[in-house]
C-alpha cells in the first residue's frame, strides 16, 4: 500500500482514482500521518426493490368503474357547502 501527502493526493487525485479502481488501497498522509485512504469499491449486485416494481400487483386489485367520481358529492360539500344554491353558476354572473 502506498502512502501519499496530502499536495500529491490533490494533485495526482484522478490517477489514484483509477488505481484504486484497479483495485490498489492508497493512504493520504498529512505530516506523515496517515489520515484517509483510496480504496476499490467492493462489486456488490444491485439490489431489486420488488415493492415498487411495476406491474407487480397485476390482477390482485380491481379499481371501481366510478374511481374518479367517488366522493364527489362530499367534497362538492366542503367546497359549496350543503345546499344546492350555493353553487357558483356556470357563466358567474349574478
């Protein structure tokens, strides 16, 4: 493992990158102390998320005929109220 200062680590910081890639460790020192180090990432296979993977519930849930107009009459209330008069008019002029 090689030991670099901190001035040839920012420096020549893409190459250690790639040999730390290629799979060498490099250790950063300041004054001589060792203080980080590059090291190759481990491979690790990516990690599949199959709660939300599209298509994954098919045929289990059925969505209503009247999906979009569910409802519909209580939030007409709490926008206009309960009485029908209280709805604005299509053209609002009054």
């Amino acid at each position: 493992m090689e030991t670099v200062n901190i001035h040839q680590a920012k420096t020549h910081l893409s190459r250690l990158i790639d040999r730390a890639a290629k799979g060498e460790s490099i250790t950063i020192a300041k004054a001589g102390k060792p203080m980080a180090r590059i090291v190759p990432l481990e491979e690790t296979p990516p990690v599949v998320d199959t709660s939300r993977r599209f298509g994954f519930m098919k045929g289990q849930i059925k969505v209503p005929d009247d999906f979009d107009t569910m409802g519909q009459a209580e939030i007409e209330a709490m926008f206009y109220g309960d009485g029908a008069d209280d709805k604005p008019e299509d053209d609002f002029r009054r």
